[in-house]
C-alpha cells in the first residue's frame, strides 16, 4: 500500500474520527457564539471540545476499566 494511503477500516475509522472532531467543535462553536465569546475565545472552546472528545464513545469501544 503507498504511503499516505489507507485501506477499508482504517479509513473508516479516520472518517469517524474526523467527523466527530469536526461535530464537537461546531457545537462548541455555536455554543460559545451564542455565548458572547470574542473570536479567540470560541475558536479555543472549539479547540478544547476536540481536546475532550471521548474516543471510546466515537469508535463504540467500551470505555476503559468498564466491563459489559
């Protein structure tokens, strides 16, 4: 496979990934706007709401430490 290139899963699991990024600072967007924050400061609640995403939660993992 070339470099740069990825096949069916793991470019499935970017694809999630990027979408949930993308989802998770949208919302924090919206929310700091409607909030009253200046530029700089819901561009960096956008920036943190990726930093918190739950991975676990985005690939459907159990979370660790948790058993089913």
């Amino acid at each position: 496979m070339p470099r740069g290139t990825f096949d069916g899963d793991a470019r499935v699991l970017a694809e999630a990934v990027r979408q949930a990024c993308l989802d998770a600072a949208r919302e924090a967007l919206e929310t700091a706007s409607l909030s009253g924050l200046c530029r700089e400061g819901a561009e960096e609640a956008a920036l943190d709401a990726i930093r918190a995403l739950d991975l676990d939660k985005t690939l459907h993992l159990p979370a660790a430490g948790k058993k089913d």
